[in-house]
C-alpha cells in the first residue's frame, strides 16, 4: 500500500528484481533511516516546502510553521545528508546560506506532494471517520 501511494511498485514486486537490494521492512535496511526522514512531520513538510524554491533558513521556518529552529536545523542536516537536500553558504557578511533540493530531493518531494496532495483532498473523509470512532468510543 505504502508503494502504491508513492507510484512505486508492490514491495512482492520489489522482492523479485534481483537488481534492488533494499528491503525498507528488514530492520537492518538504510532505507529505513531515509523514509523516517523523508516521512517525518519536519522532514515532509521541509521538502514539499523546498518543492516550491530556494529558501534561507528563516524564510523556510516561516513556511514551515511551527518547526523550531533546532528542528528545522536537524531536519535539514539529515535531508542534506541523504543526499535530497542541497546547502549552500555564500561568503558574505553576515552570511547567507540557501537551501534547496537535489534531483534526488525533486523526485522525493514529488512522490510526497502526490501523498500530501491525495491525504487534503479526503479530509472531509477523514474527519467524518474521525467523527464516526470518537462517538462509537464514547459510547463504549
């Protein structure tokens, strides 16, 4: 299911190309790492934000409403050392740094802007869901 929604392909159809070696179920894979950054609450947000541009870092938290600056500046150090974020310092004074994503970071976000962009659009279902379990768990 998972795959399905990010346009992949099913994980038994992963399992039969002998030319993918990652296995995002095996405890041991280090891809695990990479989709808890990627699906992470600072981690999504950062690269659907970053999807739009380049941003500095103050503007970026300001996208990202309500990631502290600590957050944010771990979050972004573990996307850029995935490889799907792009750090750039410019020697000026004071100095100013840019962020933006890599082509890998691009093809990521897109694949997280459809899931992000599917989960919007069915909120109304949602939230009736919602609705409907929190009135059957109190009347439990």
């Amino acid at each position: 299911m998972f795959e399905y929604a990010l346009g992949m392909t099913s994980t038994s159809e992963r399992a039969a190309e002998p030319d993918v070696p990652y296995d995002v179920f095996s405890k041991v894979c280090p891809s695990r790492g990479t989709l808890e950054h990627v699906t992470g609450r600072w981690g999504a947000l950062t690269l659907g934000a970053l999807h739009q541009g380049s941003f500095r870092f103050n503007e970026l938290r300001r996208r990202v409403d309500g990631v502290s600056e600590k957050m944010l500046s771990q979050t972004l150090h573990a996307l850029e050392r995935d490889g799907l974020v792009h750090r750039e310092a410019q020697p000026t004074n004071p100095p100013r740094v840019d962020y933006e994503l890599t082509p890998l970071g691009h093809d990521v976000a897109e694949r997280l802007l459809a899931l992000i962009d599917c989960v919007e659009s069915r909120m109304d279902d949602v939230l009736a869901a919602r609705e409907r379990h929190d009135t059957r768990e109190a009347h439990r």
